[in-house]
C-alpha cells in the first residue's frame, strides 16, 4: 500500500473560492436573515483577497450564491468599470466560471455598492449591497449589547430622536444615505449607504436583497414582498433627492438619481449614476436596439 | 407610652394608587430592604426620608422598576391592572415605565441625554409611547417644558450647556410629558444652590397642585419633605421605623430614630 | 352651607383623652395631659382655658393628629359616619382636615409664587367651586379682613406677620368646616381683622360649625363663648426604667 493507493489525484476542491464549511454557515445565517428581515445575523466572516471595508461582506455572500450559470453584474456607486467593481467581478468570474455583464437586465447576481440599479429587478434576481456600518443604532448607542436589547424591544425612539433634532436645528431632515428604515413593521435596519432616492426601490420590491457586513460580520435581508418604510413623520413626509429635473449631460436622461460633477468654469454638470443605463440611452440614441428596462422612476417619480 | 394603632383607612373613596408589600433586596451582605411596605393614594405626595445608606434611594430604583428585588409585590392601580409589576418581564416593564410612571433623577446624568436638545430630551418619552407627529412632538415637549417653567428661549439647547436648576426641570418635564400615574423624585432638589433649590420645589408643588399628579419624594432633607409631602416614611438600615402624616412626624415623631433626625435636622 | 349640621347633633366626643411625649434621647416621658373628656355639638363654642403652658396647644393638636394620643377616643361624626381621630388612618386625617376640620393657627405656612387670593380660594376650588367664583369669594374675605386690594394677586411670602395672619384666616375660615380648631387665631391681628374674625366665626357658628380656640383675650370672642374647659397643671416627668 503506498500513498499513492490512499489518496485521490489533485482536483480543485473549493468551487467559488470559499470552502464547502464557510459557504454552509453562509447559507443558514442567509436563510435566517430571510426568515427575519431586517434582523442583522452574526457570521464568520471569513478572510477574502480583498481588504475588509473593500465589499468582503458582500463578496460572500455572493461566491456562496454563484453557481455556473449565474450572469454576474457589480457595480460601485452606479458604475461598472470603476477599479473596485471591475476587480470583483473579475475575481468572481474567475473562481466561479459565472457569466458577467453589465446589463442589469441581464445578470442574475448583483453585487453593488451604494446604489440600487435604476431599471426595475425581478423575482429571479439577488441584490447584494455591501454594507460598511450594519447597525443603525450605532450613532445613539455605541454599546452593541444594548443596541442588540434594543433591537429586541423594537426600542428606536432615539433614532426618531435624531431625526427630530435634525429637523429642528436644519429645518429639515439632513440623513442623506443609509436612512434609518423599518422592515417588515418590526426591526429598523440601514439599507447601506445607499442615497434616499434608492430606499423605495426596496419596498415590496420582487427581488430579494442581502446587505452583508464583512468586517462587521453582520448579514440581513429583504426578502421578496417585504415592506421597507423609512422612518419619517405623519406630517414631515419622506423625501428623496431632488434629482427629477436635472438631466445627465452625457446621455440627455433625465428623471434618475445624478452625480454632481463640478465644473472647472464653476456650476455643476450632471451625469447618470447608473453608468449602463446611460450607456444604453446612448446607444439607443445612436440607432441601436437596446432594451431598457421599465424603471422605478418615471419622469422624475416613483412609480410603486 | 406608644401611641395607639392605627385603623385601615375607611374614607379615603377607591383604591390606593401603589401598594407595595414585603419588598426585601440584598445585595451580597447588605439587606438594603427589609420587608418594607408603603401605600399611596392618588393624588397623594409620599416623602420617604432617611441618612444615606438607609434604603431610600434602594427603595426609589425599585419603584422606578429598575431592580428586582429579592422578595415582595408591587402593584399599580392602571386601568389595564398588570398585576405585580416585579413580575413583568423587561420589555412589559420598560412600557409601563414610560407611560405609567416619571422621575427625576438627583443626578441629570442618570435621567438626560446631555448632548441632544432637552426640547429632544422630552420629546423622546413621547416617542417611546409612540407619537410619530413631528408638530405634536414639538407642541407636548414645549408644554411640558414650560410648565416645568423651562425659559423656553432655551427649549433646543442641550442639557450640558444647563445649568443644575434647569436640567432638574428638563428632568421633571420629561416625566411629566406623558402624564404619568405616579411621580418619583430622587433628591431632586440636592445639590442645587439654595435659592435654586426653593425655586424647583416650587413648580413641583405647582404642578402637584394644578395636576394632582401623585409622588414620591426621596430626601435626606427634611425641609424638602415638609415643603413637598402629605405623608412621610421614615428608612433606616433598609425597614420603615416610622409612618404618618408629615405634619405629625416632625411635631410628634415616635420612633427614637425619627427624633434625632428630627432635633438633628431641624 | 354644606356641612350644617342641625343644632345640638354632636359632633365630637373625646373619651379619656391623655398624651405625653417619650423623649428618647433623655430617656424622659413628658405627660401633656390625661382624662380629658369632653362632648361637643354643633354650634357650640368651648374655649380651652388654663395657664401657660399646660397643654392647651397640644391638645388642639392632639385632635387635629398632629399630635398622636396614648389612650382615649376622639370620636367625630363626619359627613357620612362617626370615626375615632385617636386611630383613624393616616390618609382619611388627610382627607378630614381637607374637608370638615379646620385648623387656624398664628402661623401661615406661606407657599413662594402663589397668590394671596389663589391661596385663600383654594379651599373652595378644592371643593368643586368654580374659578371664578371662588375668586371672587377669595376677595371678598380678604377684603373682610382688610387686607389691601393691591396686595391679593402679590405673593403672601413678603407679607408683614399681620398681613399674613389675615390671609391665613380668610383661607381657613372660606370654607366652613364641621369642625374648627383655633389656636389664638387673635394675635398679631389689628382691631378691624379681629372685629371681622369675630364676625366670621359667629357667622359659622351660626351655621353650626363646632368650635374650639385657645385665646390670649378671650374677650374678644367672649359673646360666641358657650362653655369653657379648664386644663389644669398637671405635667409630670417620669423617668422610665
């Protein structure tokens, strides 16, 4: 009997990057997190070839959701070809042999940060936002252990509390991004810093979406149909950005969430957050034939 | 010669507001409470006075439902009667507390979120019962404010910038925001100067005059308990050695105790 | 008036009344008095009577409990019973002195920030008259008694003792009570606030208010006086075993 009669010729073992162990123990904090939206569940958070606060979060979650046929679209704040999207939709296609694309309505398995694409997702699509900071309670209760007992009495006055003192020293609600949101009527969670515009996209949305915290080892989700309502007053309503009018200088599209880009002469110029959507606008009005998505905005609103 | 035991109460109409029996708590060797029972009607000012240590403040945290103790019961007289409330679990006693009952900590720290707003200090007791109207919210907490006579040109400073005297009111107009069924006052006026100190005592007795709003008061100052309360416990070593209408424990007081803290303190 | 009972109805019977006081410190029992028994109807007047400092005060107070008595029965017949006031609970005192006895004393217990005129209508508010009503008849006894207009809606803290004593007996006298305790309610008070003192207390008499005083000059009420009771000097100290 030699070595040879005891072991198996050398085959890759770990299909997606993380082993079978690490992908199991994501898989039943996943199912936990589906069972109770918007309750953060604690995971293992394992070490990845990119550095914590990078999307590690959200890199597991998706290598433990790809599989062959996945069509797999990253995006970091709207676009696709910037460095940090680009290397880990690289990397994901590399370990898992999934397909990638830009196109929104295409993929499968969208891994993004801070932006919820504009073209509507269906039932048979994942959203994974990555997620640097998942507790909202954070700022009113820096002890974690309270937060958590918190969390369990659905005790959030304080975060109406910031939000009152908001208004009365601004005038108005100044939360910009990672607004304060209720989901399912019974845990307030951060849907990421994602801007205010993209926070309706989650309610009762078809699609299932996982926000995932690598450093923080915090995973949670909203699953299909779930309502996601951000904390706001009877008589203060909940506004987004004030984007409905302004019109991206590249694509001529109007009515979607903008960046800002100063301009050396002064003023500002405007541009689509969601590249590929303005790049579809694009070629569309070059003459080819794109289909686009229906959004969930139209003219400027939102169209439940 | 002691005096004579007293009756049950055969007048008074209804139902005391809290009654509380046989409350004993250790905390390792020290039996902070000793089988201490007290009843307080409605509308009622109860002081409980006594030296430091004697379990008073023990007794108040109690009250408040912030400790269990290691025997006794505590009922509430509250429309939707939850029984002993020492056998509430947290999250029922944390809603009783904020809607049944207020207090006012001698230490601001304890009762106020010292960098947020004291408008939001108030505020925020409404929020736990559960008010979602920003107008409301801003309409109950200058109310609450100003009849905690709070100048309310400083409505949306925040207690850190207070000075003792108006925190203490930022203090008393977050209890009463929700118009509590009983008041507690932990040494609400120690610590302050003098003057201040008459002046707190003051809107207390105002409210409780304008809102008949039950309380008890927890003093090492007899002069505070005489000034605010119809009745008086007097603690020593975590019992009660002495109970009775304020104007008779100080003139006439019983237990050998109570007399030197009375010729001590008078 | 409300608490009017009909003439000659008893209102209290104090049976075997004694009170000393045990003071700890000096291992020392002080006795007050001892085997006081007295009846008193409605209507009637008794003065306390008796030298200096042989317990005419204190047994005022031993009825109105600021005092606890050793033995005996101060029986009371309230609105809607009889009830002993040696033993009676704390609370129901409370709810006695706020509603059928009445207690006045040379001292006001003066309260910051609140209004001679809100402080001698407060018996009747308490008592479900209306506001204004019950200002209105606030100002009426302050005027009875003299005190200046200007001086009702200003704070009785800064009053002179004189001026003080008036506000304290418009408060206590407002509101007939059953039953009405008067420790020298005469002194520090000029000429005009006795001759309206006296007026008002023949008024309740009338009324068939009991009353009971201690007075320095018992002249001034000696026409309202029905019988005296005459304390003798009995005081004893023991020193216990």
């Amino acid at each position: 009997m030699s070595l040879h009669d005891l072991t198996r010729p050398w085959a890759a073992f770990s299909y997606g990057f993380l082993d079978a162990e690490a992908k199991r123990e994501m898989r039943r904090k996943l199912i936990k997190a589906i069972a109770v939206p918007g309750c953060q569940m604690p995971y293992a958070s394992r070490e990845v070839p990119i550095a914590r606060g990078w999307g590690t979060g959200g890199l597991q979650v998706t290598l433990t959701l790809v599989n062959p046929t996945s069509v797999i679209k990253v995006i970091d704040q709207g676009a696709d070809d910037s460095v940090n999207a680009a290397s880990i939709r690289r990397f994901l296609t590399r370990v898992s042999g999934a397909r990638e694309t830009w196109d929104t309505t295409e993929a499968s398995l969208i891994q993004s940060r801070h932006r919820v694409p504009e073209e509507r997702l269906r039932a048979d699509q994942v959203l994974v936002l990555q997620v640097p900071n998942p507790e909202p309670l954070r700022p009113v209760q820096p002890n974690m252990s309270i937060a958590r007992q918190m969390h369990a009495d659905a005790d959030y006055a304080r975060l109406w509390l910031v939000l009152y003192e908001q208004i009365v020293r601004a005038g108005r609600i100044m939360q910009g991004a990672a607004y304060p949101s209720m989901v399912n009527g019974r845990h307030v969670m951060t849907p990421s810093p994602i801007p205010r515009w993209d926070v309706p996209k989650l309610n009762m949305a078809q699609h299932l979406t996982i926000l995932s915290a690598g450093r923080e080892k915090r995973l949670y989700a909203v699953p299909p149909f779930t309502s996601v309502v951000p904390l706001a007053f009877s008589d203060v309503p909940y506004k987004v950005e004030d984007h409905a009018a302004l019109t991206c200088a590249r694509s001529g599209l109007s009515g979607y969430f903008m960046n800002e880009i100063p301009q050396a002469a002064g003023g500002s110029a405007y541009e689509t957050s969601d590249s590929n959507l303005g790049i579809k606008a694009i070629r569309r009005a070059g003459g080819e034939t794109v289909e686009i998505a229906p959004t969930w905005y139209q003219g400027g609103e939102f169209r439940p | 010669m002691s005096a004579m035991q007293r009756l049950a109460p055969v007048l008074m109409p209804g139902a005391p507001l809290l009654t509380l029996s046989g409350v004993s708590r250790r905390y390792g060797a020290v039996r902070a409470l000793q089988d201490v029972a007290l009843t307080v009607w409605p509308g009622e000012v109860l002081g409980i006075v006594g030296e430091s240590g004697s379990g008073k403040s023990t007794l108040l945290r109690m009250l408040n439902l912030e400790d269990t103790p290691d025997a006794g019961d505590y009922r509430l007289a509250l429309p939707e009667s939850p029984g002993n409330l020492f056998a509430l679990g947290r999250f029922a006693r944390r809603q009783l507390c904020a809607r049944a009952i207020g207090i006012v900590y001698q230490n601001p720290h304890l009762g106020l979120l010292m960098a947020h707003s004291s408008s939001g200090n108030v505020a925020e007791r409404l929020l736990i019962a559960g008010e979602r109207s920003f107008a409301r919210l801003r309409a109950r907490a200058r109310e609450a404010l100003e009849a905690s006579e709070f100048p309310l040109s400083r409505l949306d400073d925040p207690p850190r910038d207070l000075s003792g005297g108006m925190q203490q009111r930022v203090q008393l107009a977050k209890a009463i925001a929700l118009e509590p069924a009983l008041l507690l006052l932990d040494e609400p006026t120690t610590g302050l100067d003098v003057s201040v100190q008459a002046l707190v005592l003051d809107t207390l007795k105002r409210l409780q005059r304008d809102r008949r709003i039950t309380m008890v008061i927890v003093s090492h100052d007899l002069g505070v308990i005489r000034t605010m309360a119809d009745r008086v416990v007097v603690m020593r070593h975590g019992r009660v050695v002495e109970e009775g209408l304020v104007d008779q424990v100080f003139q006439d007081p019983q237990h050998p105790y109570t007399q030197e803290l009375v010729h001590a303190k008078l | 008036m409300p608490n009017c009972d009909p003439p000659h109805a008893e209102v209290l019977a104090v049976e075997g009344l004694a009170k000393s006081f045990r003071m700890h410190h000096l291992d020392q029992t002080l006795h007050a008095f001892e085997g006081i028994s007295f009846r008193l109807l409605a209507g009637e007047f008794l003065l306390l009577r008796g030298p200096n400092g042989v317990g005419k005060s204190t047994l005022l107070r031993t009825l109105y409990r600021s005092y606890l008595p050793d033995v005996g029965q101060i029986w009371f017949n309230h609105a809607s019973g009889r009830i002993d006031l040696a033993r009676a609970a704390d609370v129901d005192i409370a709810l006695l002195r706020r509603r059928e006895i009445g207690f006045v004393t040379q001292f006001l217990v003066a309260r910051p920030r609140v209004a001679a005129q809100d402080i001698v209508a407060e018996p009747l508010r308490r008592a479900g008259m209306a506001g204004d009503a019950a200002l209105a008849e606030a100002q009426r006894w302050l005027a009875a008694f003299g005190v200046k207009r200007d001086l009702w809606r200003a704070y009785p803290t800064s009053f002179s003792g004189g001026e003080q004593q008036k506000v304290n007996l418009a408060r206590a006298l407002i509101q007939p009570p059953r039953l009405l305790l008067l420790d020298e309610p005469t002194a520090s008070l000029d000429v005009g606030a006795r001759a309206a003192l006296v007026a008002r207390l023949a008024e309740l008499k009338a009324a068939g208010v009991a009353l009971i005083g201690v007075f320095h000059h018992p002249g001034d009420v000696a026409a309202l006086i029905d019988r005296d009771l005459m304390l003798s000097e009995k005081k004893v100290f023991d020193v216990a075993v």
